[in-house]
C-alpha cells in the first residue's frame, strides 16, 4: 500500500470517529477520492505570516491527510506562488476541514445522478466529492476567479472528473444546468440567497454556512418547500467560513482607534464569546455588530463602539460610546441563553418564506418561543 493511501484510510477513519453518524456512502466518497491533488501547496501561519508548504514530503503528505483546513490562497495569492518568506493578508480560499465536509456531505444525502451545485470550488476537492457522490455529469461548481477554476478544473480532470467549473459570482445569476436537487455553499452567507431558493427542487436540500459576526457560524440543513420557501435546522458543528464575498462586500467599517466613553462595570466578561454555541446565540441578537480583537464590538450603522476589559478576580469594565451600549445586549443574551439551558446551534431552526424572510427559531423546554430576523 502506498503511504498517501495509507493516510487516505487513517484520515477517513479519523472523519468517521469525529462525526456523530456517517452514511457508508459518504465515508466510501472519502476512502475514493484523494486529497493531495488538490493541495499541491498549502499555508502554515507563523505569526502574522502565511509561509507557503509545498508538496511531495512526508511533512506535506501528512498535514493533507490531517482533518484540518488548509488555507491555500491568501489576498488572491495561491500558495504555489507565494514567494518562501510567505506572506501577509487574509485567507481568500481553502480546503475545508474533512470532517467538517463530511457533514455537511452527509446532510446534503447526494444520491447518483442527483443534479448538484456547489458555491465555492476552491481547490476542487469537495467538487471531486460531489462527482463521486451524485456522477461528475451532474454537478457544477462555481468560483469567484479565473485562477481558482482553471486549477480546480485540471486537478478534477487529473482525478479522472469532468463536472461543470465556472467562474461566477455565487449570490449572482445561477449557473446553466439547473434547477439543482441540491446546492451547498462553502462560504459564508449572512442570509440564503433568493437564487438558492429559486433554483433548488420542491423537496430538495440545501446545505449553507450562515456567517455571525461575532464569531460562531453554524451550517444550515434546508428542505425546499412547496410553498416556494424552505425550512430546516442548523448542524452541531461550528463553522467558521470564509465569507461569500460580492463586489464592494469587503469595505472598512470605520472603528474609531479609541473607545472612550461611559465606563461601567459587568460581570459578564469578554472571555463569553469564546463559546462558540453562545456567540452564534448573541451574534442573533447583534445581527450587524462586529467583534474586533481586543473585546471589542462596533456596529457600522449606528456607530455604536463598545469595549470589554477583564481583570483576574474583579468585574469586567465596559466602555461604550455611541447611541447605544452594545455590551447591554450581550449580558441580557448571556443571561437567556443560561435560563434556557445553554442552547446548542442544532436547537436552533431557519424558515426562509416566499417573500424572502428569513427567520431563526428556537421552542425552550417550557414551550416559549424566540424568534430572530435575519
Ligand atoms: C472554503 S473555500 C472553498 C473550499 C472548497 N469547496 C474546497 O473543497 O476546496 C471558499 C471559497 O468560496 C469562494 N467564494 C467567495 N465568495 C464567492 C462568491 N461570491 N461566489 C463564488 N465563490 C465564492 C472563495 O473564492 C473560496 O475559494
């Protein structure tokens, strides 16, 4: 046995270890389907660095057999290019981590010759997937870059899959081949975009990362109503996607350097956010809000900045400026999220209406409901 099929093997059995219930079909796609073609080069971070990794090594072969995200392109520039100093800037493609993948393969339930759209080819990986799940004829991936699909394409190819690659804007005008009994994105949107809905079968599935801000993205799971609107649940898993950019998508916000302001006293810390069911939760209640290193929360529409320092066995301090205390949110979402024990993201469900609502829900034990806009 070759050692990339030996780590191929390890790695699917470490995805079926990880995830709570696998099909055989999916953990069969994995044990198929190579992961080194597609990552002949990846990035490591050292400090505030991207340093480029490149194939054919042992150290290679076993990162690409690991269930990690590897970040191959950085501000446009793929890891293959990138000079051996590295470079700096943010990661704008990646192949996702496998296990988190697989379940989103797994709630997607691709069947053969099932019609698949997927947004975000990156390295062409998760396409080479859906080929094997649902036949390479029936699948069409699309990406932002003429670099991204030409090289996702020709690995595909290698891997002996020809599906339909093409550059376009994910949230644009939906690619020929449709209407698709399944679409799953790997970015990030804020809300499902209308073309998802429009070019999705009555009873087909749609798989998507929702984005927060304040840090906790969770993966949605929904059915395509007959009503023309769709409904599900959110996955277990936190998903830290890149974000489905448009043009323009990624202007500054304007944070002041300064928060200076009210000052206060809260015994709900910053460290809150770190967990990341509870940040999905507050990101829900603060749909606009941004977090900022440091503790820090600014809302772009209304100005409204908000510091968070902790200090080791006395009250955070708050300092808020602007029309509104963020952090005041935050605590009453802390404290709801605590009296409605603790929610997990998978308690939580979307219905995207017709009219293009799109609404989270959750039914506390005592039957209460909440619900958000998004
Ligand atoms: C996490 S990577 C995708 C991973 C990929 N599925 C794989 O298996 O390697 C996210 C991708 O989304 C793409 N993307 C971002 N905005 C997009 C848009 N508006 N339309 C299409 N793709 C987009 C990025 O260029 C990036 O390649």
């Amino acid at each position: 046995m070759t050692a990339e099929l030996e780590a191929r093997i390890l790695l699917a059995q470490e995805i079926e270890r990880g995830a709570s219930v696998l099909s055989s079909r999916v953990v069969e796609a994995f044990l198929n389907v190579p992961r080194h073609p597609f990552v002949p080069a990846f990035y490591r971070r050292d400090g505030a660095k991207h340093v480029p990794t490149r194939g054919h090594n042992h150290e290679w072969l076993q990162a690409v057999y690991t269930d990690d995200v590897l970040v191959t392109e950085v501000d446009g520039v793929r890891a293959e290019d990138a000079p051996d100093s590295g470079v700096a800037g943010d990661a704008t493609s990646s192949s996702t981590a496998p296990g988190l993948m697989a379940e989103m393969l797994e709630a997607l339930d691709v069947r053969p010759g099932d019609r698949v759209w997927e947004i975000g080819t990156g390295t062409g990986y998760n396409a080479a997937l859906l080929c094997h799940l649902a036949g390479a004829g029936n699948v069409t991936t699309v990406d932002r870059t003429a670099r991204l699909v030409d090289a996702a394409r020709e690995r595909l190819r290698e891997v002996g899959f020809e599906p339909a690659v093409l550059r376009a804007d994910g949230a644009g005008a939906p690619p020929p081949g449709g209407p698709f009994d399944r679409i799953v994105a790997t970015c990030a949107v804020r809300r499902v975009p209308r073309s998802w809905l429009e070019q999705c079968v009555t009873g087909g599935v749609i798989v998507a990362p929702i984005g927060n801000t304040l840090g906790g993205g969770a993966v949605v799971h929904l059915t395509k109503l007959p009503d023309g609107g769709a409904a599900g649940r959110f996955l277990h898993r936190p998903a830290a996607f890149m974000p489905l950019h448009t043009d323009g998508s990624t202007a500054a916000t304007g944070l002041p350097a300064q928060v200076t302001g009210r000052r206060r006293a809260s015994v709900v810390g910053a460290r809150v956010l770190d967990d990341q069911a509870f940040s999905f939760w507050a990101g829900l209640c603060l749909p606009r809000t941004v977090l900022r290193g440091g503790g820090t929360l600014h809302d772009p529409a209304d100005g409204s900045t908000v510091r968070v320092d902790d200090h080791p066995g006395r009250p955070s301090t708050v300092t808020a400026s602007g029309p509104r205390d963020l952090w005041q949110v935050v605590e009453s979402a802390w404290n709801g999220w605590r009296r409605h024990h603790r929610p997990r993201r998978e308690w939580l469900t979307l219905t995207v209406h017709g009219d293009g609502t799109q609404v989270v829900g959750f039914t506390a034990p005592d039957g209460g409901t909440m619900v958000w806009l998004l």
